[in-house]
DNA sequence: TGAAGGTACCTTGCAATACAAGGATACTTT
DNA sequence: AAAGTATCCTTGTATTGCAAGGTACCTTCA
C-alpha cells in the first residue's frame, strides 16, 4: 500500500466527473483532454479515458460526431448532452458533499448540527480492562 | 451508471484515510468506526471496514488490542502507529491536492500558473470540417 | 437449564474502475 | 516504399466498496 496507488485509489469516480466537466466546457477530443487534465495535475492515461468515454455515450451524457482536419487521422470530437449536464451538476454536489465529508471527518466537526438525531451521549471515552488477549489467537 | 455507484466510486481511497483519521484521533473499535464516521455523512459498512482494518494492520499503519469490557464480547481496539502517522499525513497532502485540481477543472484555474512550462498555444478551438463520419462505421 | 437476543468479529462473491501494455488505422515525411 | 506520428481502441491485472452471510461471546429470562 503505496501513495501512488492511494493516489490512484481516490481518483476512482472523480476523473468520470473531470472527463465531463472539460467536455461540457467545449467540444473536444481525447488527446486534447489528456492534456487540459494535464494542466491542473489530474493526469489520465489512453488506457483509463477511452473506455470511460464509451461508458459516458453508453450511458448517453456525450455524444461525438467525426472531424477531419487538414493534418493527420481523423478525431472524435465529443460533446456534453442535456442529460449530461444534468448528470455532471448531481455529481459536483456529491463531490461537494465528500469533500465537506472529510474535511469534518479530518479536522474536526467545524460547526456541528446542534439538532442531532437521537444520539446525544456517544463521545464515551474507552476506559476499559486491560487483558491483552482475551479470544483464541489468530 | 447511477448517481449512487457514481458516488461509491469516488469514495474509494478516502475511505481509508478517514478511517485512519479517526483511529488517529483515539483509540477506537470497528463499530465505533462506523458510528463516527456516519456522524459526518460518511457511511462505511462492515464488509468494508474490516477488510480495510486488516490491510492498515498488515501495512503497520495501525496497530490493535484486545479488551474486555463489562458487558458484551471482547473488542478490538486500534490504534495508529508512527508509520501510519506519516502515512496519514502523505494520504491527506495527496487528498488535499486532488481537491484543489479538481476544483481548478470544474470551475476554471483559479490562478493559473502564468509560467507555463511549453505549451502557450494550447486553446485553439476546434474550427474543423464537418464531414459527420469519415471512416467506417462502429 | 437452555433458548433467544444482542454485540462484535470476519469471510466470500460480485461489480466497478484505473492502469500498463499492446495493437490497429490513417496520414505525413523522407 | 519505409519510417514516423497521431489517433483510436482492447485486454488483462490489481484494487476497492458492498451485500450477504457466518461464527463466537455474552446477557437475559422463562
């Protein structure tokens, strides 16, 4: 358990929603998505994108239409759908919510909601016996 | 593909480190886990958590002891050791910088970094033909 | 006594995703 | 024609979250 696996870990589910907001901000194509996440150090590989475009228009949030240029192979320009804008608006707010999520979970509740639920005596420190192994080993 | 697996997804990875945030805290035992981090929005189940507990183990992140309390069976109780100290603080640089790239994708740089590295002709916009579908079909 | 219920711990099988590695096609250059 | 470049895509592996189910210890109470 490396951080560049951890990395690669916290990044399941958040490059979906990265993938979609460079394609709602205007037509694009792969290699040209590559390096826009390039540039604010979200780095994605062939290997990763390709397969989650085809789930993207599987699932009909984009859309593509072929383009030739004057150079080189023709390219797929991919564009957001209604529906996936949609889409990338619930998964910004589920984004919002982890992150405020952690940060309470990491540095402490920053205000937290006086109006709780029904547990009200749960900050109960562990004072406890002290027998180091109490079960069969394993 | 569903909001709900959408939101399963970009928890992976940060799961691990709350739940090592959390034991960072205090000492703690798996349904305590569970109970504290349900107070901030983030649900972990058993099935998860205790896989998740015996890798922190394996790696030396956490370290455990059995105790017997007055009532109910013995607990397992955590608690993070030097290295999963270090570990926490690589997990949340990394989970910090993730933050911030993605908000640079979803809502524009903020500051974008004016030294560039190479590329400074990089937004041409995609003025193209539109020949609909040059080579074979899908 | 012994049966039921609660608490705690753990495993198995499935689904989803990131990535390395490799391959195929179209076009350009030498 | 041969080599190089750009674009598109697939396959196999590793990791993780989760539902579902199982085991063990302890308490209660008829």
């Amino acid at each position: 358990m490396d951080i560049k696996n951890a990395k690669a870990q916290m990044r399941k589910g958040v490059l979906e929603m990265c993938v979609l907001a460079v394609i709602a901000e205007r037509e694009t194509y792969p290699p040209e998505i590559v390096e826009r996440l390039r540039g604010t150090n979200l780095f994605i590989v062939e290997g990763t994108l390709y397969p989650l475009l085809i789930r993207l228009k599987n699932d009909g949030l984009v859309d593509y239409i072929w383009r030739e240029g004057s150079q080189g192979p023709p390219r797929k320009y991919f564009n957001i759908t209604d529906t996936g804008r949609q889409f990338l608006q619930e998964l910004t707010d589920s984004w919002q919510e982890l992150v405020e999520s952690v940060a309470q979970t990491l540095y402490g509740a920053a205000d937290e909601k006086p109006a709780s639920k029904k547990s009200s005596a749960k900050k109960t420190p562990p004072a406890l016996n002290i027998e180091p192994m109490p079960p069969s080993g394993e």
